[in-house]
C-alpha cells in the first residue's frame, strides 16, 4: 500500500519509526535519535534529539505548510532564520519557528550543535525523517537540498509538507502532481524499503 493510498494515516502508526532508534551519518557523526513518536503521542506530535556538527547539515530556506517546529538547545549553538531575521540561541533556550512562514536552521558556532526538536503534528514527519537523514547518509542530500524530483514525490505523497521557499508555492503544488510520476518511473520514493522496512 503507497502513503497516497492511506489518507486517514493508517500507515504512519503501523511502520513508523520507533522511540529510542537511532540513525548515525557514518559520513559526519550526526544523528537523530526519536523520543516521542506518533505512535507515543497519538500523532499530537514527534519529538528527536539531534546533533549538527559544526558546519554540518544546513537545510535549504524552506517552509512548512502543516507542522510547526521547536527547537530545545541542550548544547553548542543553533542559527536560524525566521522572516528575513537571522537570530541565535544557546543551551536552555528554544524558539518555534511556525508553519507557513520561510526559515532554515544549522550550526554556525565552533562546536556541536545538541537539540531536542519538536513536530506539532506528526502527521508522517517520523518517516519523512528516516528517509531524509537516511538519504543524507548516502550522500544524496548535498548542501541540505534533496533532489528535485524526490522533493516532487514527497510533495505528492507526504502529508507533512515541505516546500523551497524561493519556488512559489502553487507552482510547486502543480509540479509535483506532473513530475512525482516521473519521478517514481526513474526510481524516486516517499518511504525506502533500506530504510523503513518497505517502500511506498
């Protein structure tokens, strides 16, 4: 059964990641570890622990049409952006960077970065996690952009949305009902088997 099948997110509960798994970036060091799932929470909301190197992993400004996100800092520093303000804070303090509006974050400062991050709703963010740092983990996520056509897919099939912010969104919605076909006819995915236990 594909995600577009499951509109009622059936799927999200049956296959999701689990609280207390790890996935470590063999490459860099970075990981995410998941404390509150869904499943955990009834889909109120998902909750990782993260760590960023220095310099490491810098998502491309983007913006989110269904989830908020906070980020809790445990240690190091974390940089981000929120309407067209670059701001930082450090170990104690957290900030909400809400849906609808155009941000990135990352980790400027000299040392690791440390974080509780937290989605409100889930939706389906904890597989779009698996795979996003997954693929980050091959190589395939150079400079935090994932490839067009995997953004396409994502766009069809996830229910937790994500979009570039410099691409109006409308045009982005109609891209990807044209290209998240063909991008699954050159092999694109939601969910990877290699990393979730199934594709979809």
């Amino acid at each position: 059964m594909a995600a577009s099948d499951d509109p009622f997110g059936f799927i999200n509960f049956l296959t999701m990641p689990r609280k207390g798994q790890v996935i470590q970036n063999s490459r860099t060091g970075e990981f995410i570890e998941f404390i509150e799932t869904a499943d955990d929470t009834a889909g109120a909301y998902s909750r990782i622990k993260i760590k960023i190197i220095a310099g490491g992993f810098k998502p491309v400004l983007h913006l989110h049409t269904t989830t908020d996100e906070t980020f809790e800092v445990i240690s190091g520093q974390l940089t981000y952006v929120l309407n067209g303000e670059t701001k930082t804070i450090t170990a104690g303090e957290k900030v909400t960077l809400p849906k609808g509006k155009p941000h990135t974050h990352y980790n400027e400062g000299k040392e690791d970065l440390v974080m509780y991050q937290t989605f409100t709703p889930s939706l389906d963010i904890d597989l779009f996690l698996e795979n996003l740092f997954g693929l980050d983990a091959e190589g395939k996520v150079p400079n935090g952009q994932p490839a067009f056509l995997q953004l396409m897919v994502w766009g069809k099939t996830l229910q937790s949305k994500a979009y570039i912010a410099s691409v109006p969104l409308g045009l982005q919605k109609a891209l990807s009902f044209i290209l998240a076909p063909v991008g699954r006819i050159i092999g694109y995915k939601a969910v990877y088997k290699r990393f979730s236990g199934f594709d979809a």
